[in-house]
C-alpha cells in the first residue's frame, strides 16, 4: 500500500474505533428549535424533498460527505454509498483522490460512476496539494478517475499540522485554487473538514470562482482527535488534545455565509447526525446538507443498515417540514419558524 492509502485505511479504522468527535464544542444546532406548527394544512404524503443544487434536479437535498477511497475496504465502502445514494437520490462525494492520481491501480476504488449513473457526484482532492505540484491537469484527472460532475478541494490546515507526513504550506493558496476554478470545465467547490468556513473566507473563495461552499463546521468529526491516535510523535499526539473544541460551529458557519453570500451554493456539513439537523442546516442558509462520519460505520456494517439509515434521515427531515407546514425545500429554507433558544 502507498502512504497515502495506508493513511486513508488508518482513518477508517479510527473513525469506527475511537472517541474522535469535538469535545467542548457543539454544532450549535442545539441552539435553534423548530416552532410547531399544529395545524399544517398539508398532506404529509406530498411534503417532498424535491430541490435544484447547481442547475440538477435532485430527489434530496442531502449530501454524502467526502470520505473514502484507495484501499480495498474504501472501495467497498464508496461502492455501498454509491448505490445507496442511486437508490435514494443523494448527492455523493469521495474522498479525496490523490491516493489514485499517483497510484492508478488504486483508481477502481473511486469510479462510483458505474453504480449511480444519475446522481450528482462531487471528486475531492486536498487543496494544500496546489502548492506541491498539483495543477489543473491532476485535478481534471481526480474527475475523470471519479466519473465525476463537480470537484471540491479540502481546507485542512490544521490536520496537515498534526498529520506526521503533513503538507503544511498554506501561502498563496488562493490564486492557485483561483486558476483551478477558471480552468476547470464544471463546477469547483470549497469545504473544510469539520473547522468550519467563515463568511469573509466564503466571500473571498466565491470572488476567487468557487462555484460552491460546504463550509464542514464544527461540533463533528475532529480531525485533532483523529490525528491524535496515529504516528509516534508524543508532543504532536499531545498538543492535539488542545484541538478538541476548536473551529467554527456548523450552524454559525451556515448563517454567516449565507448572510455574505444570499445567492452563493452552499451546503451546511459538519457533525449532523439526523434529519433535524439537516433541516436547521437548511433552514438556517444550506442548499444541501452533508453527513459524513454518521454514515460510516452503517456503510460499512451492510447495505441494509445504511439504507435504513438514509431512510431515517429523510423520514426525519419530512417529518420536520410537516411539523411546521412547509410542503417544499423551498418552504423549509424560507419558514420563520426557525427559533433561536433563549
Ligand atoms: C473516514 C473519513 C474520511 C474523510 N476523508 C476526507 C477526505 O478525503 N477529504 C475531505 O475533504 N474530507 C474528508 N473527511 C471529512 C468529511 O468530509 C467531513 O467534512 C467531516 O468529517 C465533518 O463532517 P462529520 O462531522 O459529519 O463527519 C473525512 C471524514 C471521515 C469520517
């Protein structure tokens, strides 16, 4: 195995095995509460999902967030996400390529294109890697691997820090990702990893061409707590610790790009669990709603497990949207029934 598929594989394994949420800090979910609607004048078998991401026509306005790929058990995984995700009509995304852009054998792990011929499907490379001599030609090559209609880099600078093998050299990023958004020939989005994105970063990004945000807010999956199990470096394992509660919370993220952006595409991720959740995140400014790690370990138990799962959550979301009388996506995104606690 490459480095960087051993990496991925050590990822899983501890994404399933240890305690790797944010601790002290919350997605700020939490904070909002949805305002019942008791007499909601609607039929609860035509409250739909039905929205527009980018110009397609989507069942869901739910997300796979990007994960895996470049091991046999990531092939696996993304197999089994990817014919969920047909099923049911979710956008998908892959982790990220690079493992099979410089290791081809690896690339059948990606090609999720076979199994879900009508979804959108988002290709994912690390934008950090712009500054070690990735160019537009790899990142077309990371789509053309994935099958892919959008590509989206990562911002994980705090990761690259506490990853042993890090690529710490963020200067100069922007005009780098700016080139790859005017050269490619779809869509080019930006996410973090679980820190969040703010809104002057949103701004700077969109003015730079990102067609889209997922701005991966805090309150999840913490990449310190992940990093702080691997490699043998005792001071770096440590200081990691003191990453448990850093980054920006989810629903603040949401609200402060949407505010900066009215008419950006932007998707809220970031530690939801539920079809609640993914409704204040729509509520609150998203176009679409990511799960990541929630749907790991599902997706590698069995099929059934996670097509219970995607089920729930869109029963969920449904649920919500009847519970306070909005029939549409576009309802839910513009209800005033979106209640900040006290
Ligand atoms: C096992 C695993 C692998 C991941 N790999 C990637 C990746 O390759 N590229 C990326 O942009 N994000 C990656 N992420 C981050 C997720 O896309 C997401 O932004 C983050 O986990 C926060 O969402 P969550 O709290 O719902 O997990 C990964 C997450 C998990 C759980």
């Amino acid at each position: 195995m490459s480095h960087t598929s051993e990496r991925k594989a050590e990822h899983i394994r501890l994404c399933l095995e240890e305690q790797v949420n944010a601790e002290g800090i919350r997605t700020g979910f939490e904070q909002y509460r949805f305002r019942h609607q008791a007499l909601p004048e609607l039929d609860f078998a035509e409250v739909h999902l039905k929205t527009v991401f980018l110009g397609a026509s989507l069942r869901t306005p739910l997300l796979i967030s990007s994960m895996t790929g470049g091991s046999k058990l990531a092939g696996e995984i993304n197999a089994r996400l990817a014919e969920a995700a047909e099923r049911r009509g979710w956008t998908l995304a892959v982790g990220s390529v690079r493992a099979a852009v410089e290791h081809g054998e690896l690339a059948s792990t990606f090609n999720v294109r076979r199994l879900a011929p009508s979804i959108p499907i988002i290709a994912n490379l690390g934008a950090v890697q712009l500054n070690y001599g990735y160019g537009p030609d790899d990142c077309r090559r990371a789509v053309e691997i994935v099958g892919a209609d959008m590509l989206v880099l990562h911002l994980n600078s705090l990761q690259e820090v506490f990853q042993p093998e890090g690529n710490t050299n963020f200067s100069g990023l922007l005009s780098r990702i700016e080139r790859v958004c005017r050269e490619l020939p779809i869509p080019v989005g930006i996410k973090e990893v679980g820190w969040g994105i703010d809104g002057v970063t949103a701004r700077r990004l969109r003015e730079a061409g990102a067609a889209f945000v997922d701005v991966a807010g805090a309150g999840g999956t913490s990449w310190s707590q992940v990093e702080k199990f691997r490699g043998s470096d005792a001071v770096r394992r440590a200081a990691a610790e003191a990453f448990a509660d850093w980054g920006i919370p989810t629903a603040e993220c949401i609200r402060e790009v949407r505010a900066v952006l009215p008419d950006a595409a932007l998707i809220g991720s970031g530690g939801l669990n539920t079809g609640v959740d993914a409704a204040k995140a729509l509520a609150l400014g998203a176009d679409l709603a990511g799960f990541g790690r929630a749907l790991l370990e599902p997706a590698v138990h069995s099929e059934e497990r996670l097509d219970m799962l995607l089920e729930r959550v869109e029963l969920e979301l449904r649920t919500a949207m009847f519970g306070i009388g909005a029939g549409s996506i576009g309802e839910l995104k513009n209800t005033s029934r979106l209640i900040r606690r006290e």
